[in-house]
C-alpha cells in the first residue's frame, strides 16, 4: 500500500532567493515577438535629456528598462527619435501623447498609447560593471523594431521589398562588452573613468556562442514577400 506522501518543510536559502525571477527574465541577444507591457518617460536631472523605457514581454520572458533617449542633454533630437517612430508603426499608432500616472513610486508620464500593443524587437546584450562593487551586470538595447508577424521593417514595407533585414541584422549580431577592469582593490576603474578591459576579448571580437535565435536565423524564408497591409488615407503603410 503506497505511504501518503508527506508534505515539504523549507530553510530560507539567501543564495536561493537571489535567483528568484531571474529564469524569467529576457536575457539573450535576438529578435522578439511581444507585446508592451509598459511606457514612462525619464528626464535628466541636470540636462534636458528625455528618454522613453519600456516593459516588454516575449512569451512569457520580460525585459525592463528598455531605454530609448530621444532628446539629449542639449534639448536636440537624437536618433532615438526614429527608433520611436518605428515603434509606433508598428504598434499600428499615428499618434501618441503622454499622461501622468500614478505608480507605487509615485506619478510618473506615461505612453499609454503603446501599452499592450504587440511589437517586434531585435535586443542586443550589452555586459556591464556595477559602479558599486565591481560586479558583472547587464542591460539589454534596442537596435530594431519591426513588425510582428510580418517581420517588416518600416523601410521594407515602405520600399514593398522583402522582410530580410531583420534576419540580416541577426546573423552579425553578438553581444557588446562594456566590462571594466577589477583593480586589486576589488574597485572598478571603469566607473572612473579607467581603460577597457580585454579581459573577456574572446566575447569582444566575435568568438561568442550565438543564441538559439540567431542561429536558427539563417534557415528562415526571408524572401516570401507578406500579403499587402491596410494604409492610411495619408498613404504611410501603417
């Protein structure tokens, strides 16, 4: 006769709880399919720098502090204005206009124009020093947008060529290393100002393992032109 089972007592493991979410976390350099879970606006403290970070989700993985600075210190546009126009198209949104939102952190300006809306995204890994202790971290960047499904960009729709760029843009695509040396003190020079490390130059120089998306890239039907797509009365191929 089979013993009932007995149910499981736990110990706090601090190691434990570090890695708590962290499985799910968007991670790896590629393209992703997903929808905008959310868009707030950041300000400069001492500039008048603006840029817009999104909450982005991709079959169940998450990436937050998606940062695109659209305005620089001086006040001028910079090319993230075009990642944002690219952004909304394929949001399908002509027009977008901030609000202000109340948050757990206090009110904030928000694009809610573009939440929940489902985008493509090809994110490059950028690897990191903490300032603070040293410490290997990471950030993820936006380097495209394009359409879901289709797998357009703007400028392939606008042009009526195939969708290719996206996959072109994936087979050279490798994460970016922007680690600093560790001093003998256990400091970060970078965060000073130091050199560079060539510590991880195998990374650097393009001798990295690629991710499953950017391996699976190269055997994609990129040449089947996508059934036409419902413009605007203004003609821009929304």
């Amino acid at each position: 006769m089979q013993q009932p089972q007995q149910p499981m007592g736990f110990v706090f493991n601090p190691e434990s709880a570090k890695k708590a979410g962290t499985s799910a976390m968007l991670n790896e350099t590629g393209a992703y399919e997903g929808v905008i879970l959310h868009a707030h606006y950041n300000f400069g403290t001492d500039s008048q720098s603006q840029t817009l970070e999104l909450g982005f989700e991709s079959n169940g993985l998450k990436a937050n502090y998606l940062r695109i600075n659209f305005i620089n210190r001086e006040g001028e546009q910079t090319f993230g204005m075009d990642t944002v126009s690219a952004l909304l198209w394929a949001a399908g949104v002509r027009d977008a206009q901030p609000q202000q939102r109340q948050t757990p952190d206090g009110m904030v300006w928000a694009l809610p124009a573009i939440e929940g809306k489902s985008v493509g995204l090809v994110l490059q890994k950028e690897l990191r020093t903490k300032s603070t202790d040293g410490s290997d971290t990471y950030q993820m960047n936006i380097r495209h947008v394009f359409q879901v499904k289709t797998r357009l960009t703007y400028a392939e729709l606008a042009d009526k060529v195939p969708a290719e760029a996206i996959d072109k843009l994936l087979l050279s695509l490798k994460d970016v290393d922007k680690r600093q040396p560790v001093a003998p003190n256990g400091a970060a020079p970078g965060a000073r100002g130091g050199p560079t490390s060539n510590r991880y130059a195998n990374q650097a120089t393009g001798n990295q393992q690629q991710s499953r998306l950017q391996q699976n890239a190269g055997s994609r039907n990129v040449g089947q032109q996508p059934s036409p797509e419902t413009e605007f009365d203004d003609d821009i191929p929304f």
